[in-house]
C-alpha cells in the first residue's frame, strides 16, 4: 500500500507533504486519530494511506491516519465485534500479565545489573542498595524514555548509564546551568559531569569513609529525590 507522510495543512481537510507542498485530502477520506494501535495497522495494511505528525519543538506527535472512509469503518466495526468475544478478552488479560511479569523480571534484573556496576564494599552496601534502587524506580517504568528502555545496548551499559544520568540531575547542577548555545557544548558538559560522577562513586569503591552532609549523592538519596529527573 502506498504511504505518504504528512503534516496538518493550513485549511480544513488539507496537510503538506515532505516537499512542502499542500494537498487536498480526498473527498472519500476521513482521519483515523491516533491511539489505537490495532484499527491504525489495519487500515495501513488494507488501503493507500497518508500518515500525519506535526513537529512541536524537538518532538513530533502523531495525529492520525487519513484513508478511505470505507476501510475506516469497516476496519473499526471488525475491531468492535472482536473486542466483545470474551475470548478476545481472555487473550488480552493474558497478555498484560505476561507483560507485567516481564516486567517485573526486567526491573529485578536492571536492579542487579546496578549493583554490579557500583561494586561498592560491605561499608557501603546500605547506600548502594538506596542508589541502585533509586535509580531503577527512575529509569525501568514503560514509556518512561529513559536510557534503560533502550534495546540499543547491553542491560550493563544501560544501568551504568542509567547511573550516571541520575546522578547528573540529582547531584550536580546540570538542571539549573546556562549552556551556551553552540554545538556540541551540552554534550561535552555532560562529559565533565559524567567524570566527576565516576570519581566520586569511585571513592565509594575503595571504601573511602564519606561525609554524608558534605557527599552529594548521600543528600541526595537521604533527600528522597529518586527518580524526578528526566533522563
């Protein structure tokens, strides 16, 4: 089936192309809004389609899918009369709690994969398992963006990751800097940063006794402030 990607035009029942360009939409078209997943796929497989999303910032939000006002309905009176067979219920309740049971298996392994990049001595066990904890309350729920829900890279490189994420927004003042606006200069802060986050859990490392009104991560965690931060 044949694809166009879309944004929203400047009239009514209008968008424009990647070139720029305003097309009418066909007068036997309707849009399908966004939001369930199942009537979007059908459709895409079943009719020639356009695909809208409107950039806003540095995000790009999908507002639905335009294609013949027949295989809209037909696909959606198809989906309603599945969705009321209790056997598609039964199949849907099985899927969430597999779900929920990978889930749960990810978070206790992400939990473990933390612990293990921390390395912290006996002395410090008790603020290992608060940071580790922590940090995967932030970065393991579903949808949340964060490094750890990447398939990109390894569980390992996403939990020390995930570490060094947390600890720029909890511990350093990464949230409140002005950042000069010229390329690369945020990436290369977020560099400093992430060394003098590995310098101070190396400290921890060699069971270095630690100050914890004067140890940011230590203020941190006995702040509570776990998981509040964007990744």
């Amino acid at each position: 089936m044949n694809q166009l990607q879309v944004e929203p035009g400047p009239r009514a029942r209008t968008v424009r192309n990647e070139k720029g360009e305003v097309l009418e939409v066909p007068a036997d078209w309707d849009l399908l809004p966004p939001g369930d997943a199942a009537a979007t796929r059908r459709v895409k497989k079943s009719t020639d389609h356009w695909v809208m999303s409107e950039k806003r910032g540095r995000k790009r939000f999908g507002r639905g899918v335009w294609a013949s006002r027949s295989v809209i309905a037909e696909v959606t009176a198809a989906l309603e009369g599945e969705r009321e067979d209790p056997a598609y219920r039964k199949k849907l309740d099985a899927g969430r709690a597999r779900r929920e049971r990978e889930q749960a298996a990810y978070v206790e392994e992400f939990n473990e994969e933390v612990l293990r990049f921390l390395d912290f001595p006996l002395t410090h066990d008790e603020l290992s398992r608060a940071l580790a904890r922590a940090v995967t309350e932030h970065a393991t729920p579903v949808g949340s963006g964060t490094v750890a829900r990447t398939k990109r890279i390894s569980t390992d490189r996403r939990a020390e990751a995930a570490v060094i994420a947390w600890m720029r927004h909890q511990t350093t003042a990464y949230d409140s800097m002005k950042i000069a606006r010229v390329k690369g200069r945020r990436r290369e802060v977020r560099r400093e940063l992430a060394q003098r986050s590995s310098e101070l859990l190396d400290g921890y490392r060699r069971g270095e006794r630690v100050d914890p009104s004067r140890c940011p991560l230590a203020r941190a965690l006995s702040a509570g402030t776990s998981s509040q931060q964007p990744n």
